[in-house]
C-alpha cells in the first residue's frame, strides 16, 4: 500500500494544478490605443496625375497611419480608408489641393463685349450650324441646322439625315442668345475654366469650351458655330 500511495499523491497533485492553470483564462490582446480610435472615410481621388489624393493615401499607408479598406475602380478612384484623424486630414486636404476656381473677370470682360456687339447688330431672322460635343452617344453629337425668327428657334435638323430635331431633344437647339446665357452661367458658377471665340462681325460665339470641374472627368461641354447667315430671305415657319 505504501508503494502505490506515492504515485496517487503526485497524479492528484498533477490533476490540480492542471485544473487551476485552465480556470485562469488568458489575457485578451487589447488593440493599440492608436488603432482603437481609427475612423473610417470615403473620398474621392483627382483626375490630376498624379493623382495627390492616391499620392497622400499611399504614404500614409506604408507609415502605419491608415489602411486601405477598399478602392472603387472609377475614374477618378473612390477610397474607403481607416485612419488617425491626423492621417484622414491630411487626405483631406490633399483632395483639396486643387484650389477652387475663382470667376474669370477678363472672360467675363469678353463676354460683355461679345453680347453687346450681337445685339447692336442681331439680326431679326438668321440661321448657322450648331455642333455639339460630349461624352455622350453619337446622336447627341451631330450638326444641327437651326433657323431662329426674332428671338426662336422656328427650324431644326439634323444636317447629317436632313430630318427634323426629335422633340425630346428641343433643347438642343440654340439660339446665339442660348449660348451667351451658357457662357455666362458657367462664368459665375465659376467652371475651371471657359474659353470662348467669338465671331468679330456680329458677337456670336463660334467656339466654346467649358470645363465644369478639374476633379471631374468627362463632363466637359463644346460647341462650335458656323455657316452663320443673315436669313431675310427665308420665310420663317408657323409654329
């Protein structure tokens, strides 16, 4: 009996020290308080290339100071990133970097001009070609012919099938006094940038660009006017 006392004692003794080293529970891992007060932003990137935003986001990353949590493939690209609020400032501010447009006087100044000419000599019933330009579908992108009688649009085809506008698309058809109003409103919105021709007879403008906003892609707008002509001779139609 003594022999076999010995062997009972110290497995009894392995048995409970076993049992209290598992009620003991390990210490949870704590994230770091840096990650703990990570917040989560989604922004958008430039069409500048390089592109700041990416730019900023990508040395932030490989400092520790924010992660990637996902990329939209667009153009430009959509970031969801989490970060210190110091980090997602400095994304912030690199998204801002592109500073706002301011109104462009010496346009303006253009413009006035241009205006004032083509209503001193503005003729009662005249018609040109208006060609539009987008990223759109090509239909939206044909010639039209338009034929305008004191002020409205009383004609317009397409030049391309010598068919008449689609009346869901009447608003394509401009009239001169139309497009000075899209110069103007693009002026004191203001876009990015306006550059306009402007014919040196009459004032109308024959080419327009408009850049609506640098950190946007493909919302850019473009008209071009030509074989303008006094129309006296025309009878104008009955609407």
């Amino acid at each position: 009996m003594k022999v076999l006392l010995l062997p009972t004692l110290l497995l009894a003794s392995l048995v409970a020290c076993t049992t209290a080293s598992e009620s003991v529970q390990a210490p949870k891992a704590k994230p770091s308080v840096e990650q703990s007060t990570w917040t989560v932003l989604n922004i958008t990137g430039t069409t500048q290339q390089p592109d700041p935003v990416e730019t900023k986001i990508r040395e932030l990353e490989v400092a520790g100071q924010l992660k990637v949590l996902k990329v939209m493939e667009s153009f430009p690209a959509q970031y969801e990133i989490k970060g210190s609020q110091p980090a997602l400032s400095a994304v912030q501010e690199a998204a801002n970097s592109i500073q706002t447009p301011k109104k462009d006087l010496k346009a303006l100044a253009a413009l006035d001009a241009a205006e004032a000419l083509w209503k001193q000599k503005r003729p009662e019933h005249y018609a040109y070609q208006l060609q539009p330009s987008c990223f759109c579908p090509p239909e939206y992108t044909q010639p039209i012919a338009i034929r305008v009688f004191k002020g409205v649009v009383q004609q317009a085809d397409l030049v391309s099938s010598n068919k008449p506008l689609p009346a869901d698309r009447k608003a394509d058809a401009k009239t001169v006094d139309d497009l000075f109003k899209v110069i103007r409103d693009a002026i004191n919105r203001p876009a990015a940038s306006v550059k306009v021709t402007y014919d040196p007879s009459y004032g109308f403008p024959s080419s327009i660009s408009i850049d609506l906003d640098q950190r946007m892609a493909d919302e850019e707008i473009y008209y071009t006017a030509k074989d303008f002509k006094v129309a006296s001779g025309l009878k104008p139609t009955q609407s």
